[in-house]
C-alpha cells in the first residue's frame, strides 16, 4: 500500500479530525494543520483517517494541511530518563517552561532526552561478540543509584565489528555491526507494543512495602497487578508516594494521569524534596514522572499511560525492580468516552465504549516479572489508582479493573474521617497472591506467618459481626469470649493495622519485625483465652499495663528488641492475674 504523506483535514470534531487524502496506517504520528499540532490515527475508513490530536484544537479548520509522518507514536530510551519531568508524550516540561512559560503553546515539540548532555559509556561487549536484542552493550552512570545499561534495540541483531568507551551523546556513533548499522545511547520504541523478553517467570516473591496491612494481609507480587480505588480524601496519593519511598522496587515511574492541577502540583514539588531512605539522597534519582494534567487535552491521557508503561518496561529489560503508579486510570477511561463519543461509536454501560475492558486489559498486561533477552530478572509491578464518581465501586472502571488485577486495596472514606490510616477496609480488600507467596513468607518471616494472617482476618471479620449487636445493647451483654475477641481486635486494628506514614520510625515495618510483632499480639490471646477458661475476668485481661506500651513501643527505635520483652511481660502479667 502506497503511504501519501500529504493530504488535508475534511471534518473536525473536538480532539477528533477527519482527514482525507493520506493513506496511513493504523496508530502513523500525524501533524494536523499549519501548526503541526501532534495526532495518532485510530480508524481508517476508505479514503478517510480518523486522528485524535494530542493538543488543543480550537480554530483549526476543514482545509488545512496534514502530514503522516510514517511512524508509529514512540519514544526516546535511553541515559537521562531518571529525574525527569514529562508530559503525556515525552515532552520535557521544564525544557517547555524555559522556552515558554508556564502554557504550553500549540504545535511545540521537544525532545525527550537531552541530546547535548555527554555520558561516560564503558563498553561491556567487544568486537567480534555476536549480540540480539535487548543484549547489554555496556554501562552509563545516569544517576547516583542507577546505573543505565545500554541495550541492543530489540529488533536489532548482529555481530559487532567496533565499539569503543568514551563520553558520547545520545546521538553519537558508540559502534557498529558488520551489517552497517549503527549503535547509540539511545534507541526509539513505539508506546502500543510491549517489549520483547525470554520468559515470564510465576509471581513469587512479593514486593514488600513495609506496609503492615499490605504485606501481611494483601500483599503484592514482584511484576504483579493492584488497584487503588477510593474516594476524595482517602488517601490514593499518600499510599502511592508511600510505595513509591519504600517499597523494594529499584525504579519508580509515577504517571499522573488527567489528575486535578493542584493535585499534581502537589506531587511534582514533593516529589523532588522526597529523600530516598535507602541511599540519603533524592528520590528523584530513581524516579520519572509524567504529568497529565485534566486541563490537558483528553487524548493526551491515554498516550500518558502508554508512555509510563513503555519507560517501565525498559529499565525492566535492564534488570531493574520497577514499580509504575498510575493516578487515575479512571480519567483515562473518561478520555476514551469522550473520544468515542466523538466518534458516534456505540456506548457500553454509563457511556464508557465497549472496549474499555479490552484496553485496560492490554495495559496490566504489560506488567510481569520476566527474564529479559539479556538473560536478568527485571520485573513491572503496576499499581493503578482508581477515582470512582461518590466512591462507587460498581462503576464500569473499577469493575473492569477488579477483573483483570490480583490485588484490591479498598480506601474506605469512614476509616479516612475516624484518621484510621492507610484506610483499607480488610473486610472488601483482597490479594490472589496470599496462598502462591505462602512459601516466600514462611522462609523470610515466620514459619507461623499464614496461620497468623488467617487467625487475624477470622478475629476481624468476627468483631464487624458483633459491631451490629454491640450498636445495639452495648458490649457489656455480650459473653465474655466476644468480650476478648473485641479487645484482640482493638489491638489488631490499632496497634497493628494503624501506621503513620508521617512517622520518622512507624512509616517503615521491616518484614521480619511485622510477624514479630503479629506474632505478639496473638500470643496475647492464647493466653488471655486461656487464662479466661480458668475464670479470669475479662476487664481484667484487657487492663494490663503492657498493652498500652505495646502499642506505644511501635514508635520507638529499638521497637525490635522491645518486642520479646514485651512478650515475657504479657506472659508475667497474665500469671499475676492469675495468682491473685
């Protein structure tokens, strides 16, 4: 098929253009008008191509020019990623707000890596070594923590005929292959295809977040799937930035998709201040983030999450842990009923198109721990964040995410106004991971850990069954053994459960401490049961001193070597009560 690169637009509609006389392929990058404003094709019909613009349209008109530019919407991979600030396709805001204030004018483009910035390349691979795609050629130092890896651009193969060490730019010759073509620092891959890997490996091993409500009773997979739902107030961006901070993945690519203005303005000067507590330095050393705002245009939201999961994918095939956070995937799915209605499709349930459950599908996807082609574990965990209109969960989106992820942390707004916080309600939330990471638990934190979880969650799901009789008569005209069960799950919720993100020593739970600590308060009920059996009574048990240090002792920096004398103390405690 013969591809015209020139033609004009025919109809405009919105952030919809009609386009008749090019004939380009599905997804072709087109410029629409005198100003070049940037477009994707996302429907041919005979002669007419259908084009949803990335910019604002306003005053564009039937007649004027378009040009197909033949490729496909991609972006540049390579050293100077990490600490960056983009739009939804990979224009460097800064590089925009220095050229132009702070709007963004129309038709204006920049690159998304800097291409006079010189990086010192030591060449791993040498002449001669026959390489593939996705095989390491050699090593950048991009930042302090991360060092890049240069690799083979997937479709790529061959044997090297020079290659040699020096400070180079992106752009510059670093060596070639015996076939001619040319290697650099960075290469260029289209956001709608995945990248190639060898394998994909069983999600094993979890993501530990230090977390205690995540980790102990819905933890993640490393290259699993999460999704965040919950109303305004809740708590969606303190937990991302949380996970973000402390979780165990090496890079972190936050992509604020279509989020209110202040919100991100929120995120793009905190994130910058936010200190990495693994290494003291900046956060940002191992972070991207991509900035959509909801006064951008709308297509720009879902090239926004495509660009997010291409950059993951990269530093995956470099061996890397990488978590990607997306806030909210719900303001894409808005973009896509906008976009469809635009295009007089057919509409599926409250307007959304009918193929909402099939794109977002394709993106939780493109998470996975893998074995890349050059032979390392690297891995995606993507958490999605979700904003369901009155915190309805019913809604199409979050529906449609719930059928696709593993893991549903539900923010729950009455925990946010009782400040019970991160405000996961234990009793809708869920993991598929719990019985597949049993093992990893049982080896790295305790043998007793899965009938811990499962003692804890029947104690939970217990005590919001006696609530309703408790609201009713009062906890008083309850049997004793319900008496104790609502004091072991006071402590459970509280002590255990309750973490203070803001807390220079509570915000962090090292795993092992989490099932210490677990451990210690369901020691406390077998004693106190069975100190009750013997005739103890239960305002008693619920009064002794240590419990109250318990929950005190979290805050504390030794916290760990509190905990086995808090034990011996629960231990002594109890006795007494006995004696007397």
């Amino acid at each position: 098929m013969e591809i015209k690169a020139k033609g004009e637009i025919f109809r405009v509609s919105g952030p919809v253009v009609t386009a008749e006389g090019i004939s380009p392929r599905m997804y072709d990058v087109v410029l629409v008008g005198h100003e070049k404003l940037m477009g994707e094709v996302i429907r041919l019909e005979g002669e007419k191509s259908t084009i949803q613009v990335y910019e604002d349209t306003s005053g564009i008109m039937p007649g004027e020019p378009v040009e197909n530019t033949g490729a496909s919407l991609s972006v540049e991979l390579g050293p100077g990623l990490l600490r960056s600030i983009y739009d939804g396709i990979q224009r460097p805001l800064p590089v925009l707000q220095d050229s132009m204030g702070d709007y963004i004018l129309r038709g204006v483009t920049a690159p998304g890596l800097d291409h006079t910035v010189k990086w010192d390349f030591k060449a791993t691979a040498k002449a001669g070594d026959e390489v593939n795609g996705g095989d390491i050629l050699g090593t950048v130092q991009e930042t302090p923590t991360i060092v890049h890896k240069i690799l083979v651009p997937p479709k790529v193969s061959g044997k090297i005929k020079s290659i040699k060490k020096g400070k180079y730019t992106v752009d510059d010759v670093i060596g070639t292959l015996e076939d001619g073509t040319k290697l650099q620092l960075m290469h260029k891959w289209p956001v709608r295809e995945p990248r190639p890997f060898s394998r994909k490996h069983p999600p094993d091993i979890p993501l530990v977040t230090g977390t205690r409500t995540l980790d102990g009773l819905f933890p993640i997979a490393k290259g699993g799937t999460a999704a965040i739902p919950g109303g305004f107030g809740t708590g969606k961006t303190v937990t991302q930035q949380t996970l973000a901070k402390w979780s165990d993945a090496q890079v972190v690519v936050y992509v604020g998709c279509g989020e209110r203005g202040n919100e991100m303005t929120e995120v793009l000067t905190e994130f910058p201040h936010l200190k990495d507590p693994k290494t003291g330095g900046p956060l940002m050393d191992r972070t991207v983030l991509i900035a959509n705002t909801s006064n951008m245009p709308v297509a720009a939201r879902e090239a926004s999450v495509y660009t997010g999961i291409t950059l993951a994918e990269y530093y995956r095939d470099q061996g890397y842990d990488v978590s990607l956070m997306a806030d909210s995937t719900s303001r894409w799915a808005e973009a896509m009923r906008e976009i469809s209605s635009r295009l007089e499709e057919m509409p599926g349930e409250e307007g959304y198109p009918a193929y909402l459950a099939s794109r977002l599908s394709e993106f939780y996807e493109r998470a996975g721990r893998v074995e890349t082609m050059a032979g390392d574990d690297g891995s995606v965990t993507v958490i999605g964040a979700v904003s369901p209109a009155g915190g309805d969960f019913s809604e199409p989106v979050t529906q449609n995410t719930l059928r696709i992820v593993k893991v549903f942390w539900a923010l729950d707004s009455k925990l946010a106004q009782k400040r019970h916080f991160p405000a996961i309600n234990w009793l809708t939330s869920y993991s598929l991971y719990n019985r597949v990471l049993g093992d990893w638990y049982s080896e790295n934190a305790s043998k007793k850990w899965g009938d811990n979880i499962a003692t804890t969650m029947a104690v939970l799901q217990e005590e919001a069954e006696l609530q309703e009789i408790v609201q009713l008569v009062g906890s008083d005209a309850l049997p004793e053994d319900q008496q104790l069960t609502l004091e072991v799950a006071r402590l459970l919720r509280e002590f255990y459960l309750q973490q203070n993100a803001f807390h220079d020593v509570d915000t962090y739970c090292k795993i092992n401490v989490q099932a210490e600590f677990l451990d210690v308060i369901l020691y406390y009920k077998e004693l106190a049961e069975a100190a009750l059996a013997s005739g103890i009574s239960v305002p008693n048990l619920t009064s002794i001193p240590v419990l109250e240090e318990l929950g005190r002792s979290k805050f504390e920096e030794d916290f760990n070597d509190l905990l086995p004398k808090l034990r011996k103390r629960i231990k002594n405690e109890i006795s007494g009560l006995k004696e007397d």
